[in-house]
C-alpha cells in the first residue's frame, strides 16, 4: 500500500479531517451526514463550484430547496426573458455555450445550458432540502435542513416538513445568490386594492391582459421588459419611475455596450467611460429625463463600482414611452379601490399592479454567522469578497452577474483544493514518520 492509498484509508475514518468537536447550540438529531464541503443553492453559482472541486476530486454535497436546478430562472422569471449581456460573458467555468445559441441566449435555452452543465460534470443535487440553519461549533459547520413540501411562490415562503437532516462539513459555500427572495414593499391601502397586485416573479407573459390598464411598479431591467412584453401584447402600460437611473442601449456601433465599456475601461479612466457611454448612449436613444427617466449625477460605471447598482440595457422599451405605448408615473403614494394615487397628485384607475420590486438576499434568515455577511442585506460586508473565516465562503454575491459567478467560483474551488490537498500532505508526511519511527536499525 502506497502512502497516498494510507492516507486515504485513515481519513475514510475521519471525512472532515478534524476532530468531531461539539454539536451546536442549537442541538441536532443523532443521525448526520459527513461531507467534507456542503454548497447551499443549485443555482450558477452553486452548480460553478461544484464542477470544479468534483473534478478536482474534493466531496461535496449540494443542497437545493426546490425541485430543480436553475430555479429562480425556472419558476421566477418571464417567458421573454433572454441574457443581458452577451453569452461569452455568461459562461460558467470550463464549458462555453453552443455555437448555435444566438449572441444573448433565451431564457430557455440558458436552462437547457444549466442542465447540460449538470450533466456533464455528474452535478446531482439534493433537491426539496431548505436549509433553515448554518452554524459553525469552533470545528466544524453543522447543516440543519427540511424537507420542502411545498414550493415558494411570489413573496411566500416555501412549506417545510417535520423531519430534519444534518450535515457537518469542514467548508461551507453559500450560493443562494443575491435574489433569493422577492421583495414586496408595503403600500398604504395595498389591502383594499380590488384589481390584482403581484410580484414580477409571478409574472410570465403579456398574453391575456390585453386592453387591461397594467402599471408596473419598478424600472430596473425586469420592469422595463415586463412593461415592453405588456405594450406588445396591447395592454395598456404603465412604468412607475420612483429614482434616478442610467438607461444605456444593448449594443453601440455594433458591439454589446458591456463589452465595449470593458475595453475602453482598459485604456481610459472610469470617468471618461462614462462620458463616451453618455454621448453615445443620447445619439442612439436621446435625452431620457425628457421622457420622465432621469439619470444619477455619476456615471453607470462608476455608479457600478461604487453601489453595485446595474445600468438598465434597453431592448425597445424606450421606443415604447417615445411613441406613447408606455405611460411614466412617479412614486406611489398610496392604494384606492379601484385607483393608484401618486405623489404628484394624479389617481389612475388600474386593473393590475405588478411589483418589479426586485429581491434580496435570504442568508440572514439561516446563516449563524454576524462577521462575514451582513445582517441587514444578506451580502458580504467587504464588496466582492468571497471568503470569510472558519472555512465559509461566498459564491454569486459581488454585484458582477454571471461572470462575478465564475470568478467566485473559481476562486473558491481553487482554495478549498489547496487546502485539501495541503492536508493529504500533511497525512503523508505523518505515514512516512511513523513508519521510519518504527524501521528497525
């Protein structure tokens, strides 16, 4: 037996590479499960670092509370909804998309992406699991989780089972993303409102609300497309605007405004990025104030790197408030029966509010960890960090899409692999001492 093969025997032993150490505060049942990494959400994020520390050979488990991988592309998203930004900016790790897929891949075929990754890197998740507790004993991390019996739609939460799993782990990779949960601001009189009110995350397309009047409440990229998708199948639509916001077209002279602004970043100052997207941007689409849209005193990308705050890429949207398909509103003020009051006095009539509200994170709800993610927005304290301490880390939070993802990632796996890997050395170098120890001269 080889010293490699030694070493692997005694840890089949001890999968954590540790002491068992204390159960945590909150107790657990007397079955566990060992794994030496668990990764919490089957979404990009979760499904990038588990291809890469699988083919690097590292035992994880990946737990996902729905029933399927990709879900909030699944279950939360619109029919027309298709990548911002051009697939080779949305690539995970080790595998490109089909030649076939056209430059800004449909929502379906990036789900058909999602699975096909999967597939290739033997990707099997824990599906209908919701972890409802995370908690570090000064060893290990222990895992609790319920079984899902039944699945969050709009703002709810999902329904849990009675039974409960544990996991213990040496890392803990959270990749529940940074819209993991709807958010669903109060309204004053939202109760009494007899028309329908939901979330954008329940909305899937414009088909049977022709002739409705539909205000959408929100002008991020869901509100925009949300309200584009309504104008096109002859509703009568309404865009609330309540801040400041940077509207760039997709593309400029050809090329994916994303791309361009990651080239010109690589010769000029943010500053001057800014100015030439500015220019540009009022040539193809105009002045956007004069339509209600007004912009942020910074630059988008400066804006981006300051507050992580996205520029909105317009598809046709803005077309449609030109030509009068698209009515703007300021904020809300307050719900009527039948009616929206908004803060510069109007009340409109309205047969359907939809909350292009966005979402937040849900890591505060489960993580028992107050030095790495914020308790008040479920993100790292430090922009972009991926690592925190006792072996937790952070995958999908730094604000960058999908390549933030694979640069999480990668970074991610390439640590824990180091460490793994500097441990079975260390197992080695303990089998050979012992064994000249016990040589006889």
């Amino acid at each position: 037996m080889d010293c490699f093969s030694e070493a692997e025997g005694k840890r089949s032993h001890d999968p954590l590479y540790c002491n068992p150490g204390a159960p945590p505060a909150t107790g657990f049942p007397v079955g566990f499960t060992d794994k030496l990494v668990v990764i919490v959400g089957a979404g990009p994020a979760g499904l990038a670092t588990a291809a890469l520390l699988g083919l690097a050979g590292v035992p994880y488990v990946l737990i996902e509370r729905c029933n399927c991988i990709g879900s909030l592309w699944r279950h939360r998203t619109y029919d027309r909804l298709c990548l911002h930004l051009p697939k080779k900016f949305c690539e995970l790790p080790l595998m490109p998309f089909p030649l076939d897929f056209p430059t800004y891949p449909m929502r379906e075929q990036f789900l058909e992406y999602l699975e096909s990754y999967a597939t290739t890197f033997g990707i099997e998740p824990k599906f209908r699991e919701a972890v409802v507790s995370a908690e570090f004993n000064g060893d290990s991390w222990w895992v609790r989780t319920k079984g899902v019996t039944s699945l969050a739609s709009g703002g709810e939460q999902p329904k849990l089972a009675g039974n409960v799993n544990m996991y213990r782990c040496k890392w803990l990779v959270v990749a529940t993303g940074e819209n993991a949960e709807p958010v669903v601001p109060e309204f004053e009189g939202s109760a009494r409102f007899k028309g329908q009110l939901m979330h954008s995350s329940d909305y899937r397309s414009g088909e049977g609300y022709a002739d409705k009047r539909v205000l959408v409440v929100g002008c991020g990229n869901s509100g925009m497309e949300v309200s584009l998708d309504l104008s096109n199948h002859n509703a009568r639509a309404s865009m609330v605007v309540r801040d400041k916001v940077h509207v760039l077209p997709r593309e400029m002279l050809g090329r994916s405004t994303f791309g361009m602004s990651m080239w010109l970043l690589k010769w000029f100052p943010v500053q001057t990025v800014d100015r030439i997207l500015l220019m540009m941007s009022r040539v193809i689409i105009g002045d956007t104030s004069r339509i209600g849209i007004a912009r942020p005193r910074i630059g988008p990308m400066e804006l981006k790197a300051v507050s992580g705050k996205t520029p909105v890429l317009d598809v046709g949207t803005i077309a449609k408030i030109k030509s009068g398909n698209i009515e703007i509103f300021p904020a809300m003020r307050r719900f009527h029966d039948h009616d929206v009051e908004f803060i510069d006095g109007r009340i409109e009539n309205f047969d359907v509010v939809i909350l292009a509200t966005g979402y937040r994170s849900n890591v505060p709800y489960w993580l028992k960890d107050k030095d790495f993610f914020s308790e008040k927005d479920g993100f790292p304290k430090k922009s972009k960090e991926w690592k925190g301490k006792n072996g937790l880390y952070a995958a999908g939070f730094s604000k960058r899409g999908l390549l933030g993802v694979s640069m999480d990632a990668m970074n991610i796996s390439e640590d824990i692999v180091q460490q793994w890997r500097d441990m079975r050395m260390e197992d080695v170098r303990e089998i050979m001492f012992n064994r000249r120890a016990t040589c006889p001269v």
